[in-house]
C-alpha cells in the first residue's frame, strides 16, 4: 500500500508541475497592455494591438459608476466597478483592421478602436 501512496503523490507533483510549466510559458508570451476610463473617456481612445499575439488588457475604471467593457469581435463583456480594473485575455487576429470597443451602458459616447497592425 506504501507505494500506492507514493506513487499517487508523485503523480500530483508531476501534474501540478505541467500545470504550472504551461501557465509560465502563457504569461511569457502574452503582452500587457493598460487603458483608462475617466470622465467616461477611454485613454487611450485608439490602441494598436500586434496581430497574432496574445494580450493581456487591464481596464482600469477610474470613473466612481460602473462600466460594461465591451468587445463583440473579440467576444468580451467585462463589468466592472467603479474605481476598479479587470484584466480581459484578447488573442489579437492575424488579420490587420479596426475594432471597435466600448462601455455597453454609453456606447454613443464612451467608444474607441483596437487598431490591429
């Protein structure tokens, strides 16, 4: 029974080192980028994204009321709080063009483009 045990643990150890191998390997190769909501104004307002990369986009909510980032080409609907930031994961297209994004709640006036290069 002894080596039932150490073999259950060694098979744990090594399923939690792949795991943990994988998720480094995806944090290295993805880009970090940050955009700002203030006044209901995103900052940037127009943002290149390199196609074909992974990006790892922090909204950052600086207005006191809450927010729906919104992306429908990248499939992204991120509430999020007042005074508040959430990361979203975009896998940028390999093909080069305007996206739009905005804050659902006010999409006539907080708007801007993801500009894929």
């Amino acid at each position: 029974m002894l080596n039932g045990v150490k073999y259950a643990a060694c098979a744990a150890m090594i399923s939690v080192a792949l795991v943990a191998g994988a998720t480094g390997a995806y944090a290295e190769d993805a880009i970090s980028l940050e955009i700002s909501v203030k006044d209901h104004v995103f900052s940037p307002a127009e943002m290149k994204l390199p196609h074909g990369k992974v990006v790892l986009l922090t909204i950052r909510n600086d207005d006191p009321t809450p927010m729906e980032f919104e992306a429908k080409p990248f499939k992204i609907e991120k509430p999020i709080k007042g005074n508040s930031s959430a990361v979203v994961r975009i896998k940028v297209p390999e093909e080069a063009g305007k996206i739009l994004f905005v804050d659902e709640p006010r999409e006539d006036k907080t708007l801007g483009y993801f500009i894929v290069e």
